[in-house]
C-alpha cells in the first residue's frame, strides 16, 4: 500500500481531531496512533518498519481515516 504522505501529514498535524474521534471507544490512546503516523512520516511512509502492534493501529485507526480523505 502506498501511503499519500501529504495527507498522512495533514491528519497528524491538523486534523488530529480525527483520530480523537476514531479512537474513542477503542481503547487506544490519540498519541499511540499520532505516534505510528509520525514514525511513518519520518520513515517515508515504508509500512515493513512497523512492529506488528503499530501495523494493527495502522489498519484499525489511520489506514481508514486516510481512506476516507482520499474520497474527499
């Protein structure tokens, strides 16, 4: 999966909102998925960097946001 790593960006750093919504009633924390989104961007968005926990919070709370603003 390619990661649009302008979109990711503006997720984690101007509509973090969104995530504090995604996450709500998940039992994750907003920093604990902001975390995984900054790794990423620091890492050029290479998802085989992830231990398999930050892959689960990848798939459970960023991948569908981003998907969602891909439609937008």
């Amino acid at each position: 999966m390619d990661i649009n790593l302008k979109q990711l960006e503006t997720l984690i750093f101007y509509q973090t909102y969104k995530i504090e919504r995604a996450v709500s009633g998940t039992g994750y924390l907003p920093k604990t998925a902001i975390g995984v989104g900054t790794f990423l961007l620091d890492n050029q968005g290479d998802l085989d960097l992830l231990t398999a926990k930050q892959q689960v919070t990848f798939m459970k709370i960023l991948q569908p946001l981003l998907e969602a603003n891909a439609d937008d």
